[in-house]
C-alpha cells in the first residue's frame, strides 16, 4: 500500500566538501555527490535513474529494527521507500511498499512497479508517482506466483507516458508493448503478429518514439525496430549477432549493445541509416552493457576491461573515458561494486550509480563532469534528528480538535483471518500488523467493541499516520488468554511496562521510547497511554508485554498542535534517549470513552 504524502527532508546538517577525482586513472575528472547510503536506518539500496534536473530516483529498505514485523511476516515486506534527492535534498516520493524504481522524468514523477499481495504469490502493478499525486498504469495478473514482474525495461518520458510489456490472453497468451498514461493506451507491437518474441529491452524518447527488440516470425532473424517503422535499424542478416540493452534520445539516436558475427561486442549508435562504434572488444574492453545515451549524443555504458576492472565509461579509451571502476577511491573508501542502468544518464552528462564501498556501506552517488563542484556529503543519513521534550498526557489534554478514530467491524485485510501483507488503511492510518476484529465483547474505560485485536502471532502494531503529529494517545486492554475470557480474574494489580512505543521522524530517525503501564480498567488490565513530542513524528511503533497472550486497541487519537518551546532544549543524547512513563496514576486525570 502505497503512502503518498510527500516529505522534504532538511539537509541543515549538512557540510560541504568537493571530491574530484583526477589521480585514479581517468583524464577528465568528474564530482561526486553521495546521495544517500545505507548507513541510516535503511539496508538495502535497490535500482537507481536519473533526469535531467540531476535528481536521481531509487528506492532503499528500511531495516529490520526500524520496522519490527510479527515473525511469520517476510522480512522485506512492505520495507521500501522511493526517495528522489539531488545531493542537496532527498524527498520521499513513496513509502513502505515493496517497490522496484524504473525510471523519472524532468517533472520528477517517478515509474516503479509495486509488489502487492502476498510475496510468495505475488501480483505486480505498475504505477507512476510525483510524491503527491500516483497513477495506476497496469496490474499484471499473469505474473502471479513469480518472483520478478513481467513489464520489462519500464520507461517514461515527460509527457508521463509509459512504455512496458504486457501479457495478453486475448493474444493466445502473447506479450504486447504497450504506452500508457495511465488514460490513453496505445498498443506498439504484438507477438506472433509480425514479431516472434518481443525481448525487455526498449525505450520511450520525449517525442513519444519507441525503440525496441524482437525476433521475427519464420526464422527471420532479430534486429532493433521503431514505433515509426517495421524496418529495423538494426538486424542480424548483417554483421550483427545478437541485441541486448538499448537507449534512444529525443532525436532518434538509438544506443545499443550488440555482439557481432566474429564473436566481437560493443556499443554502438545508430543515427539515420549510419552507425557508429562507441567501443568495443578490439581494445582493453571484454564485455559490455547498459548503454544511455543523452541528448547531445554522448553515451555513457558499464563495461569490463580485459583486466577484470569493471567501471563505467563514456568512450573507447578506458583511461580518458573512465567515469569510476572498482578500485577506485570514494568517500574515503574503495569501491568493490558497482551498479549502473540505461537510465542513469542525462544531458548534463551527470551519472546516477549504485556503489559498494570496502568499509561495508553501500551508497547512490552521481557524478557530474568538471572538477570545480561543492558535494553536500551528509555523512550518509537522510537528515539528523532534532531533540525533543516529551510529556505524558491524558485524554483531556487534547485540544478536542483531533481525529478519533473509531474501528469498524470487519477490517480483516483482503478478508482473511491471516494475510500477507497485513496492512490496511483506517481514517488515512496505515496500519501494520496480524490484526483482527476484535470478537470479545469488552467494555473497559477506553476499550470498547468494536476494536482491533492482536497479539496471536505478534505484538506489535505499527502505525503510520498521513501527516507529521506531534500528540498520540490509545486505549488498551491485555489478556492472558485468548478472547478476553470474562470469568477470569485479574492476577495482577499492577503491571509495569504494559505497553511500549517508538516514535519516528518522517526520516524515520528514532526519536525515542516511551514505556506505560496498566491497572485494572476495570475488567481488564489496561489503560490509556498519551504522549506529547515537541519534535513531530510520522510513525509510531507499539508493543505489548510479552507475558500476555492477546491485546486489544482502541480510540486512537492524533493531532498537530503548536506547543511552546521549552525554555532549555535538552541535548540530543538526552532528548532522544529512554523516556519511561507511567499513564496510570501519573496525576493525569483519564476519562472514559467519548465518541
């Protein structure tokens, strides 16, 4: 599930620094910005593009104890968030879904495809984004069960057209290539009509062109083709072998991989009938891919030299032409990996590259050629967190202008009892977790029915709220066995520690921890737990004491208030720190519940 508010992370931590690199082999020097890395709290840094703002788009896990799951849940599911950042500033575009970035455009609208369903039968949608309106560009049904989505090299352009594949049954089960703005629909080539088979690679130019490879019918051969034409540019009945990835600029450039008939390779142009080499295997190269071509003709591709290096390139000689190869110095480290698509190119000649780095981080980076730039290196993490002051509330310390939000029945996601993924949406809450409709009839001062319920397979709740809060508050009620028996008594007349919640920044930066606890209320243990943070939060990570078997969860309450500045902010050690509270008995007077 997708959230589409759009964030704007502060840089103010910012230090300028410039790094050029003119002593590690390659004659024109180029800067690098860090545009984000792992060393935050995220994992996994995933697929990258670039446009001609020099924003790059790309998506990154959060990691595990960012966002604690019940343990039968897959631990990437519903982990990733799409940022776009230019070395300046990072925004978030979308967040937790499980997200595969394939291309942005100059408006920075962003083309990604979404797994949603289960991960282990999976179904793959194809969406486009700007961070605060989404569109809805395909399902692919067809995919189910598969681990990979069947689009292929998804490419938008600035009109917000998107060229994919699809799968289509109407064609006896055949690939089409498809345009879409997710309104108009143009289909540009079907298989088993003129085309055998239609490969992944194509490309989408700002002029609504298609570039893309196929095999023919009958034995026909292969060969690189147009949306303005059947004659191909370029086909195996000549000196070419075989097709692999493809680029094309707004003047119908095409940039392509190829191997020719003498089992040569390279990367190669072709422009109105002519071709031209870019490189190939007759000198240091070996092997080649990812060709990108800009508009001004240049053309940037990955390639390995016969000495094992792999880099990235923007011509024939492996030393004036180098961008960056592994074994090359960055941000006080080596590289020992690189990663780099036919969309990480753009007229500026800017290049958007994923990296792994010796010191173990792995990182987005985009040079840009000259070496006279200043890079904002924020040391790695989204932005810092600011201290806060936290203070324990009770129900009438809310401004009685928040929202309540009041759980209807059945709220089982996809309705099933157990789902994967077990998320669904109350009130614009994004609600993570093995919930369920509360069946129990209970009546407590702050839990009534209907309610949500959980704890059978985990216990824990994560909430992520539209908008930057900065007060929260819920009732709670706990069992020791399931279903809320009535005709048990209450062996405790206190618990200490009932409930404990994490509050995180919209960096999803930790902000800090805050435990409650609970008395009779009065049937059960439970209570009310509020809370006040100077520093708003986006999301909120809540947990039950181990030793109960059920929870129940009700009467969520939210809002952003403007609260006075305390007279001394505490240090950050301090403000981001253990905070342990006590909701019951802490001199805040708790009513019951008013809906």
């Amino acid at each position: 599930m997708k959230h589409p508010t759009i964030y704007h992370l502060s840089m103010a931590t910012a230090m300028g620094m410039t790094l050029s690199l003119l002593a590690t082999g390659n004659a024109n020097a180029y800067t690098f910005s860090r545009i984000f890395d792992d060393s935050g709290p995220y994992k996994w840094i995933g697929n990258s593009a670039i446009n001609n703002q020099g924003t790059v788009a790309f998506e990154a896990t959060l990691d595990l104890d960012q966002l604690p799951l019940a343990p039968r849940i897959d631990t990437y599911v519903d982990r990733d968030v799409i940022f776009t950042g230019d070395g300046h500033s990072l925004t978030i575009t979308e967040s937790m879904g499980r997200f595969d970035v394939k291309d942005i455009n100059d408006s920075n609208t962003v083309a990604f495809v979404e797994q949603v369903s289960s991960p282990r039968a999976p179904v793959w949608v194809l969406s486009t984004s700007n961070g605060s309106t989404s569109t809805h560009i395909a399902t692919d049904p067809t995919s189910y069960g598969l681990f990979d989505d069947l689009f292929g090299g998804v490419a938008i352009n600035n009109d917000g057209r998107v060229a994919f594949k699809e799968l289509t049954f109407s064609h006896g089960g055949n690939f089409s290539l498809v345009t879409s703005d997710g309104g108009n629909r143009t289909t540009i080539a079907d298989e088993n009509v003129y085309f055998k088979f239609l490969f992944d690679t194509f490309d989408l130019n700002n002029q609504g062109t298609v570039a893309f490879g196929a095999s023919l019918l009958d034995g026909g051969g292969s060969g690189i083709f147009t949306s303005n034409s059947i004659t191909p540019i370029a086909d195996t009945n000549g000196s070419f072998k075989s097709f692999g990835a493809l680029s094309l600029n707004d003047a119908d450039t095409l940039a392509f991989s190829a191997f020719l008939d003498d089992e040569s390779s390279g990367i190669f142009t072709s422009s109105n009938g002519s071709f031209t080499t870019i490189a190939d295997t007759s000198g240091a190269f070996s092997s080649f891919s990812s060709p990108a071509i800009n508009n001004n003709g240049a053309v940037a591709f990955r390639s390995r030299l016969d000495t094992g290096e792999d880099g990235i390139f923007t011509g024939s000689d492996p030393i004036a032409d180098k961008v960056i190869a592994i074994g090359d110095p960055l941000f006080g480290s080596t590289i020992t990996s690189l990663g780099f698509s036919n969309k990480g190119f753009n007229d500026a000649g800017q290049i958007a590259f994923s990296a792994q780095l010796a010191d173990g981080s792995t990182g987005v980076f985009r040079a840009d050629p000259g070496d006279d730039g200043v890079v904002l290196d924020w040391g790695g993490t989204v932005t810092q967190p600011i201290p806060g002051t936290f203070n324990l509330i009770g129900i009438d310390d809310f401004s009685g202008q928040e929202t309540l939000v009041d759980y209807p029945d059945s709220i089982q996601p996809f309705g099933e009892y157990y789902t994967l993924i077990p998320h669904f949406i109350i009130d614009d809450v994004l609600h993570l977790g093995h919930l369920y409709d509360g069946e129990a009839v209970l009546n407590t001062n702050n839990v009534t029915s209907p309610n949500i319920t959980f704890g059978l397979d985990g216990k824990q709740l994560s909430l992520i709220f539209p908008e930057l809060q900065n007060r929260l508050g819920f009732g709670f009620a706990l069992s020791q066995y399931e279903g809320f028996p009535l005709d048990i008594p209450i062996d405790e007349d206190f618990l200490a520690n009932a409930v404990t919640v994490k509050l995180f920044d919209d960096a999803y930066n930790l902000l800090g921890t805050f435990s409650g606890d609970a008395q009779p209320d009065p049937k059960f243990l439970g209570g009310f737990f509020g809370i006040e943070s100077t520093t708003p939060f986006l999301r909120a990570e809540i947990t039950f004491n181990e030793g109960y078997e059920e929870f129940a969860f009700d009467n969520l309450r939210y809002e952003l208030v403007t609260l006075e500045e305390p007279a001394t902010v505490p240090e950050p050690a301090t403000g981001l720190g253990l905070l342990v509270i006590s909701t019951i008995g802490a001199g805040s007077v708790l009513k019951h519940k008013q809906k």
